[in-house]
C-alpha cells in the first residue's frame, strides 16, 4: 500500500512507502497519529502548516460488512482540537481497492486557486478546478462524473468550505453518487477550502483490490459478524426500517430530546417529526425507506426522502439533522427540515452545527423560534457567503459571541447534538471529556442509558457514567480505526463473539495475531495521541466541561449536569 | 471607604465594608483580586455569573500628579482572560472622592433592560435608562450631563457595548466632558451591556474627598513627585508637545512600525501621520496640541484635534490609533484617521482591535488597502449592528474566522498593537506572555528597546528582552494599582528617587510603611492572582506564544520572533 502526500505549495504529489508504525493502523487511528506526528498543535487551522490526511479504515474495501468509512484527520478550525470525522459513502472502499493507506494534503497553494485531486490506479494527479469554483456539491459531484465517469466518487467541498466557514463539511457520494454522506463534524470542509481543494474524484477502475492473508478465515469471520448484525434488534431491524430518525419517539419519550435551545426535554411537535412519521411519508411517496450509504452494508439506515410531489429531495436524513433543525429550533414540519437538510448537504455544511446555530440564531432573535421558512433563508445566506452567512457558517458559538448570545450549547467550539446531557448523563460525560469536543458518536453511552444495549445504566444518575463513557471512547476509537461504522457497536456490546469476529478480520487480512485486549490498548493509545495533541495546542481538563447553564433543570425530570470537574477528569484515568 | 455592589438581577445596591485583604489595593490590584475572588474563571464572559468591576487607583483623588486612572477589571469576551483595562479621564478622582473603593456590578437583569447608574455622596441608585437606548457615547454624555449637571463624570458604552461585541469599550469623559478615554482592550464595554448597565454617572458634589493620614509628608513627595515628571525629557517635553504621536516616526525609523498587516516595519505615508505633521495641523487649525486627561496630569498627553473647518472633532487622538488606521490598514490621511477616531469614540469601541480588524478585512478583501472611505463605513456598520458590523466589532481573530484569512495578528484573541514584535522584541515578549493578551502597556519594552528609557536593550536580538518585560510586567502591575498613568514610568525608569516618592505618597496616604521591595512583591502578587485565574479558566503556556507568521522576515531588517517557548516561559520564572 502507499500513502500519497499531495502538496499544494508546490503543487506535487509524492507515493510514500507505508512507514513501519503506520502499517497496522487505518482510520482515525491513522489519521490522528499522522497528525500528531506532522502538525504543529499550535498552527492556524486554515494556514500551510496544518494539513489534511483521508484515510480508509483497515477493514475498509474488503467484504466485512458495513466498512466503508473514510477517515478524514486535521486540526480543526471550530475546535482547534486534533479532529477526526468518518463518513460512509463509497470513497473508502475505492481507495482500500486502489492499494491506498492514506491521502495527506498539505501546504496552500500561492495563487488562491482551486483544484481537482483525480486518483486512480495510476497515482494522484492535481487538475484544474477553477471551473467548479461557487458550485455546490450535487452539482460538482454532477460535473465530475460527466467529466470522469460514473462510477467515480466525489469528494468535494461546498461554497461553504470554499469560504472556509467553520461549519463546512466534505461530502462523499453514495452508492448513488449523491453527496449525501459527509464529514460533517469540526469544519474540515474549511481545511479543504483552506488548501485549495475542491474536488477529490476517485475511480477505482482496474483497482488491484484489497489483499487478504487468509481468505477462507476473512469469509468465514465477515460471514458470522454479518450474521451477528443481522441478528440484533437495533442493527438489524430498528435501523433498517426507520433509519436513526427512530431515536425522535425514544429521546422524547426519555424526555431527552433538547427542545428550544435546550429549555426542555420534550418536544410537542416530535410525533410529526418522527421516524414512524418518516417511515409513512417516504412510502407514500415513493420513497425509500431503507437504503444502503455504501454497498455491502446490511443495517443499510440511510432513505430516499420524496418531496411532495414524489421528486427526490434528499438521502442519508438522519436523527440528529431532524433533531437539530427540528426541535432545538421547534420547527415540527418534516419537508422543511427535509429542505434543510438538503440545503446543507449540497452548501457543505453539518447539519448538526447548522441546526443548532439556527436555534442560536432565534435565540438571539435574528428570526422567531419554529420560524421554518426563515431557517431555509438563513441556511440559503450561508451558501452565498453574505456576511449574515458568514457568521452562521461559523458555527454556534461563533453566531452566539456575533449577537452577545451566551446561552450556547457547545463544548470545545463545537455544538451539543440530539441528547441532553442532563437526562442522557452519560452522554453528556462524553461530550465534555471528548477530545473532539462535544460529539455523541465519541462515546455513544446512549446504548446503555437509554437503549439498554450493552447493559443498563440509568440515564439521570450520576452512577456508572463515568466508566460507561470511558469504555465506549477507548471502544469507539477503535472501531473508527476499522472502517467499520460505528452502528456495529449495538451488535458489539450485546453479542461477546463479535468483537473476537471483527479481531479475527483484521488477523486474517493482515496475517496479525491482534486479541480483543489489543484492541481496547489501540483504541486507549489512539485517546491518548489526541489527548497529547491537545494538550499541545493548549487544551486542559478546564475544557473538559458543559457550560454553566447545564446547572439548569431539565422538565420533566427536573435534572441537571451534576458531574465535579474532578469526576470527570476521571474518563481519562488510563 | 465603601465597595457599592450592584445585584443586576434582583436590581439591588448593597454598601460593603471594605474586607481587610483589599484595603491596601486599589485599580489594577483590587479588580483582579476581586475578579479571582468572586468570578468562575470557566463562566461565560457575558452570562450572569460574569462580574464587572470599577476602581480608583491607590492615589487617585489626591494631588498626587496623574493619578486620576479608572482600573475596570472583568472576564474578558475578547480573550477569555482576567482582563484590566485602565482610562484616564475624571471617573477616578470623583470616585476616590465620595469614599468608593470599588463598584462591582453583578448579575444580569432579567427583562433584558437597559439602567443607568447614578452614584453621589449618599450612594449609587439605579435608575431607567431606556431613553438612552441606541445612543452614541457623545449624545449619551450630553443627555446624562443635561439631566445631572455638566459637572459630572459619565462613564458609558454606544452601541458596540449594548450590542455585546468584543471589542466594545467603555467611555470616561475628560475634564471637557467628552468620552474620549476609553478602557478600551479586551471587551469591557461587551460585559457592562451584558449586565444592562448602559452609563455610570459620577456626581462628586459635597463628596467628603480622600483622607490622608499625614498630608505634610504627602504634599512634599508629590511636589517632589511632580518635578520629576517634569524635568523627564519625555514625560515633561515630548508627551506634552507632541502627544503620543510623537512615536511614528520614531517607530517608522527604527523599522517597527507594522505596516499593512504587519508585512514591512515602514511606512510610506508615515510623515503624513506623525506627531509633527499632527501637531502643526492643530495648530494651523485652532486646536490644542496639549490637554490633560484629568486635572491634575502633568504631561497633559493629549490634544484637541479640529477638522479642515475648524471644527471640534476629536481629542485623546493616540499613537496606536494613528498606528491602527494608518500604516497598519495604510491609510496616510490624517483627517480620515482622526474621523475613524471619532466614530471608535462614539460608537464605544477600541481603537486598536478595530483598527487591527479593519486591515484583517482589507487582507480578506472586503475593502482595498489604504481605502480611508471604506475604512470609515466599515466602522459605521459596527455602530449599526448590521451582520457585517458584528463581524468586525468582534475584532480582528472574528473577522478573521469568519472569512478565513489565517494572517491574524493576535495573542489570546486580542489584536497585537503599534510595535512590531520582531523589530521591538522586547515588547513581543509581552505581547506573548502578558496576563491580558497582546498588550503593549503590560510591560512596555519599547523603552529600553527604542527610547532609551530606563537602560538600552537592542531591540533586534533577544539578550535581555525576557528580563526586561518581566520586570516591566510586574512594576507595571503595580503602577496599574496606583491610579497613576502609566507614563510615569518614564521618569521612574529614569529617576532612582521617583519609586521612592510614589511608595511614600501611598504610605502617607494611608498611614503604611511600606518600601519599594513590597511595590515589587505588589506587582508579583497581582500576575500570579491573574495567570491563576487563566490557568484556571483553561490557559496555559501554549497559549504565550505568537502567532506563527512572525517567522517570516520583516523588513527592514530581516529579523523575526525566535524565541523559544522555553525562553518565553521564562518570564513567569517567579
């Protein structure tokens, strides 16, 4: 395998033998130790000397199920934490198959210009891009193909990445070739803007695919864990019929859905919302209600959402998008958020900081509350970079310091998503501790407060939390590493015997002899990379904290984030 | 001697004994020990649990020359930091004279109000001030001045303020009842809006007026005192004929006048701009070239500056002003300047962070380099609230972020000002590592660098630029807590006897024996209260650093900042 270092100061591209120590890593895990290796933790985030590094997970291009998740690593603009953000789509998989570890973007180019990375079986190439500069990302990806052929994957940058707004995504074509799956999280959009990249096409025709030590081994172990996915109520039946959207009924019903900027835990409008709701509007459309982000996954969570009129609208509408756009800003009209939704995949923007910027934005009064129709306005303003876009393109807490708003719901720069911290505490202890900043995916203990998966602990006790969050971090930096999406974790933590299948994969494809304990010291060695960075950059357990205003009580449990500084300086104990 | 507290949200006034611990401090010394004191160095600068807080220096309301320093001290918005910003003008001696040892204003009112506070011989009332809502500093002043008597002192924040923007500064009227003193760094104007407080009016009528244990001993050191001032070169001659000014084109000279963003260390247009050019175009036009702050000053440092007709149009017009609007946005037209001055005034802004982020805008492209009447609509805007206006009045590292420029020259979010650090390292010493952010005044080296003030210290290589902004540091702590302007400095750098009479002025005053050893240990004391605050509220030494940028070469002399972290952390080495 190489690893290409494209660099757009000199407008070069360079295939690196895979060093010694980067052999066994894929993912966040490689991301995050090239990153560390090579980044300043004090450089700006936009300048020449951050970079950006893609990269499959281990897993990723073979036929394990469900892992085709790229890895993108930088230092991040919102953050300015070291930033990983996976997303599926088929980008992963082309890469894995075309013998490519990972991808690291560096330098800026002199003239301000934008380019088109074109990888194939022959290498990394730098082409013009001008062409494609203020596109949005369905019509690049739409361009690229017509160029490329299409079967190519487009990953891209929207206007707002162009901006080198903090809230900008890159976005990664699915199956379908539709932007629709994204590194949403931390502004990476902005780091790719940042280097003069607008476009990366991949076409992995010819590829010589991924080679496996032990084929019989890798079938047998990729067979029984498909088997195991298949099997678990979550993955295997929640998933792939309401999509994520299902968690709306659950979270409201736990009374930790954050409603109105995080005044309340339960939101009237949430049955229009729902993934039930969803699930009937899609059929009777004509829509689909079950729909895979990459081929070979088999929980398959993503849709197709018709509008009105049975026309496409958007895909990959997840709970966290509705959740955000939908109750933190009490708008209960599913098209519209549909819109948004939409709206953000094709400016290149997450749609979680977007949302919860928006319900900032009403908070400062910039349009009312429930306000649909001034959301789409203001979301629109964002793509053509008005200065009112600008500031809403920055994220959350960059909108809240524009308009003096200091109820803002962020950690480390980056929004709270769809979990309250004070009904779904150990959620919350994931959100201070993260080294990503707040991101419920770093250690997702929604499982066992509210899911009862892997164990039951109460959601609105302090009890347990802290272990809980701590296991799932190490366990989710691991399976980041995999390129394996992190909805097998429901399958992980409730089935003993697919954690050793997913450790059997790796050992056949590598020729490894890896246990489960080497597993959970890679995922703590990965934490402890981040962490270092981070410290580096100047981040102390001080930012390890929810704002004040989680000392508020939560209806209808009349809770609060009632965690010391010292107890949660404790996930990081290892 | 009283502390006033002032509940905002139960709309309370309580009178306080002075504790013990405060009783021997005063400005800068007092605000941050109260501000550690009192203040959750992790709240949000601008929520409930913020605290502003006003004190008079040590001497001021004295005859102690120059004493009439306003200390305000809070958690900065701008940087995140324990923040002092000091000001001339007659708040402090009005202060010192009716007893007040300090106003802290807490809280935040709850009906999103604006109040106006009225403190007299008999105590501080809060009365409505929402006839005063959207006002400019200099109508706000004239309508306070027409309902309360021309004689008081109004200390107020425009818009910038009430809009909660980070650059936003407070107002003190001089002894003309103009606001044209300013604590203007780090925000302070944001927090005084965020507790509703649009203006303090100051009514010293049949105040009792400072005790002083032993007035003989008193008078004569101040006498004493005074002469010192005088016969300095700098603090009895240059300040008082030329202004501030005086320093561009000493500044242009020695090569460190930061000069379009910071590219080169001359200016073309720096005769057009100097302290010579200002002061014959006061002359010609009827101004005043020399104008004390506050009765009592004897370097009377600033001026009365009138437009082409004639016309009264700004005063207090300083150095890094003339710096911000002109070389650094090169802008050479004095009158525009003057008018950018003006508006900063009224509009209640810092001079320097607005400055600084008007050419962080012309990096962005927002307007041209040199543009004056871009330049002066850009800051109408701030005034304005427009979404553009809020970018820019959040300052230089906002606007920034919000269109992506990386070339941003600040240190903790606060805009480094008049003296290019790799020209004058002394001072980059202390813009790196000062408690407050970039921050000429905190240890200012440009003495012994350029001035030949206090010794000589080649501004060009790092021999002996850590000790020298360390000991300026910390006699600067304590100066900051006299109620002295910092200009005196000048003279006691000079004059071994000048400590020795400021020490026995406050030891008269208060009946002390302190020596100039416990002023030293004073100025320690109150950085370490400070760096603790910041530790605390999630800083460390990553965060005294430059940004990267200063490694290029600056002409013309070709140095740049190289100091080593481990060098820069050395000035904390006590």
């Amino acid at each position: 395998m190489k690893i290409y270092r494209v660099n757009m100061t000199e407008g070069t591209v360079r295939a690196e033998e895979v060093k010694e120590k980067y052999a066994t890593l894929g993912g966040r895990g490689l991301t995050s130790q090239i990153i560390a290796d090579e980044v300043d933790p004090t450089c700006h985030p936009l300048g020449p000397n951050n970079k950006l590094v893609l990269a499959p997970g281990l897993l990723s291009g073979t036929n394990a199920p469900s892992s085709g998740r790229l890895s993108i690593g930088t230092k991040s603009p919102l953050t300015r934490t070291i930033k990983e953000s996976n997303a599926g789509g088929t980008a992963a998989q082309k890469l894995a198959k075309l013998g490519i570890k990972a991808i690291i973007i560096e330098g800026q180019p002199q003239d301000g210009k934008f380019y088109t990375l074109k990888v194939t079986k022959d290498g990394v190439e730098l082409l013009d891009g001008t062409a494609l500069v203020g596109q949005r990302n369905y019509d690049v990806g739409k361009q690229l193909r017509s160029e490329h052929g299409e079967n190519v994957c487009v990953v891209s940058i929207g206007p707002a990445g162009e901006y080198k707004l903090s809230a900008a995504s890159i976005a990664v074509t699915d199956g379908d070739g539709r932007p629709v799956r994204h590194c949403g999280r931390g502004g990476t959009g902005a780091v790719m803007g940042s280097k003069g990249v607008k476009a990366i096409v991949i076409d992995d025709t010819d590829a010589p695919g991924v080679s496996i030590k032990d084929k019989e081994k890798f079938k047998e172990a990729a067979k029984d864990f498909s088997k195991m996915l298949l099997n678990h109520p979550v993955c295997g039946q929640g998933l792939p019929t309401y999509g994520t959207a299902v968690l709306i009924n659950i979270l409201n019903e736990a009374g930790g859905l954050p409603t109105k900027n995080f005044r309340f835990g339960r939101f009237d409008g949430a049955d229009k919302i729902s993934g039930e709701a969803m699930y009937d509007v899609i059929n009777e459309r004509n829509g689909k209600p079950t729909h895979g982000c990459h081929p070979g996954c088999v929980m398959r969570c993503s849709q197709v959402y018709h509008d009105k009129d049975g026309n496409y609208l958007t895909a990959g509408f997840e709970y966290e998008t509705i959740w955000a756009f939908g109750a933190h800003c009490t708008i209960d009209d599913l098209d519209a958020i549909a819109t948004l939704d939409r709206l953000c995949d094709d400016i290149g923007v997450d749609t979680i900081e977007m949302g919860v910027t928006i319900g900032v934005a009403m908070e400062a009064g910039i349009i009312p509350f429930g306000d649909a129709d001034g959301a789409i306005d203001l979301l629109q303003q964002v793509g053509e970079g008005k200065p009112l876009g600008r500031i809403l393109g920055n994220g959350a807490e960059f909108t809240a310091k524009a308009y003096g708003v200091s109820r803002v719901p962020t950690v480390k720069g980056q929004s709270i998503p769809a979990y309250d911290p004070r009904a779904v505490k150990g959620v919350g202890v994931t959100y201070a501790t993260s080294t990503m900043g707040a991101d419920h995916t770093a250690g997702y203990s929604v499982t066992a407060n509210i899911l009862k998966v892997g164990g039951q602990v109460d959601p609105l006790k302090k009890d347990g939390q802290v272990d809980l969050s701590r296991n799932l971090q190490i366990a989710t930096a691991a399976i980041d590493s995999t390129g394996l999406c992190l909805f097998v974790a429901f399958a992980v933590l409730d089935e003993p015997k697919a954690l050793p299948r997913i450790v059997d994969m790796i050992n056949a494809q590598y020729g490894l002899s890896l246990t489960v304990d080497d597993v959970t010291e890679l995922g703590k060695s990965i934490l402890k990379t981040e962490r270092e960075f981070n410290a580096k950059a100047g981040f102390t357990n001080s930012h390890d904290r929810l704002p004040e205003f989680f000392n508020e009580e939560l209806d209808p449990h009349g809770t609060t984030f009632d965690f010391t500084g010292e107890e949660l300086d404790e996930v990081f104990n290892f």
